[in-house]
C-alpha cells in the first residue's frame, strides 16, 4: 500500500514497441516499477523515441524527449525523477536542469560514492547489460587513479539482452538473469580479485541483487537503493 501524500516516484520508461491493446505486465516483487518497493504510487512516462537500444547506445539525442516526460511527471505528482534503464544517465543533467525534483535517472551516478566505501587497493564492478556501450564518461569521476578502480562486465552476448531488445519487449525468467549475471560476475572476480563492491547498472537485475548478496558475499547496489535513498530524504518514509 502506498503512503497516502507521499511524493510519487516518476519513471521515465522505454519504448518497448508495446500494442497499445498489450496486456499490462505485472511488475516483478521489489522491482522499480513495484509500488511496494517504496511505499508510494507510482507514475510513468514513456520517453518518445527511447528503444532499448538507442538509449544503451546513445546514438540519437533524446534531452527534449527526456525532459518533456519528466516535466509532465512533475505536473503529474512526481516528487522524484528516475528511468527505467542505466543509459539515461546521459540525460541526467538535461533533465535535473529542467524539474525543480531531485533527479537520479541512473545507479552509475552513485560511483564516486561507491568508491569511497571501500579500500584504495580495492575496485568496484560494473554489471551492465551491454559493456560495450557503458563507458568511462558516464562515471562521473575525472579521476584517472579512480577511473582505474572501476571494471566493467556486461550480459550483451545473453537471452536477457536479446529479449529486452525483441519487439515487442520479452520478459526473461529470474532465473535466467540470475545465471548470466552470476556468470558475469564470477569471471569480473577471476579478472579482478580485488574486486570489493557490485553495482548493477540494469534496472532489469534488481530481481536477483538479493540472490546474489547471498552468493557472492559482496554489497550490491542498484537503482532501487539510489531511489529509496532520495525519496526518504524528500518525506513520507517509505513503508517499513
């Protein structure tokens, strides 16, 4: 149930190439788009233009698109901009620079922090959904010592990928995003022992964090911590 009066969560979401007779997906226990993972409503906008892929490449301006969803978030209720996809960090300063709410469009702007927690000598890992595309300007730190503490590991190759850019959109199994993000990891820590701390860029991977924690013994975060985070310094805590 969500708090009555609490700021919504607004979501900018992708164009999943839907019908618009679709049948609505039930959003997965804990997931971004689950109003009980934060105890409040939650309202969405689909960015016009925003396939999958275009926004993991970041092949074709969206900052108008971006902000218009977002404006019409805030003229919804929205107490907080996010996304629904890692990639939009790119947008992240058109759109904070639009909207008089807090803006987090993105887990990967929680590295400077993230490095901060952990050892010099140690190094934060990355789990993307494309590596290829998820660059080092999109870390937020000018650093090159910090820069060189941060590895990245993608999914690009899996069924997960695949189905996140079939039209119209497939839901992957838990299971299977567990596999492969596992298996991600697992070759990350072979490459990096030092590795100290995980961060899923994928909006999508959050239905395996806590499976994860469990087998890897590492801390992991994902955008679903960054939003708890910022709704709960805005008002009306979250349900505990």
């Amino acid at each position: 149930m969500a708090l009555q009066g609490s700021p919504s969560l607004g979501i900018l979401e992708l164009d999943e190439g839907l019908l618009p007779d679709s049948p609505c997906r039930v959003p997965r226990t804990g997931s971004l788009v689950d109003p009980a993972t934060f105890g409040r409503a939650i309202i969405t906008e689909m960015v016009e233009g925003a396939l999958a892929e275009t926004v993991i490449r970041g092949d074709r301006p969206l900052e108008g698109a971006c902000v218009t969803a977002a404006r019409r978030l805030v003229e919804r209720g929205a107490g907080m901009i996010s996304a629904d996809c890692g990639f939009f960090i790119r947008h992240q300063a058109a759109v904070s620079a639009a909207v008089n709410v807090p803006v987090a469009m993105s887990s990967l702007i929680l590295i400077p922090t993230l490095l901060r927690q952990i050892a010099p000598a140690q190094k934060l890992a990355v789990i993307t959904a494309d590596s290829r595309h998820c660059s080092e300007d999109l870390f937020g730190i000018a650093n090159a010592a910090d820069r060189a503490r941060v590895v990245v590991g993608g999914i690009e190759k899996g069924e997960y990928v695949r189905n996140a850019l079939a039209r119209p959109f497939v839901r992957t199994s838990v299971d299977q995003i567990e596999q492969e993000v596992a298996a991600c990891v697992e070759e990350l820590r072979a490459n990096y022992p030092e590795i100290g701390i995980l961060l899923f860029e994928c909006t999508g991977f959050q239905c395996v964090a806590d499976r994860l924690r469990r087998k890897t013994g590492l801390p992991i975060y994902d955008i679903t911590d960054l939003c708890r985070l910022t709704l709960a310094a805005i008002g009306g805590p979250a349900l505990s």
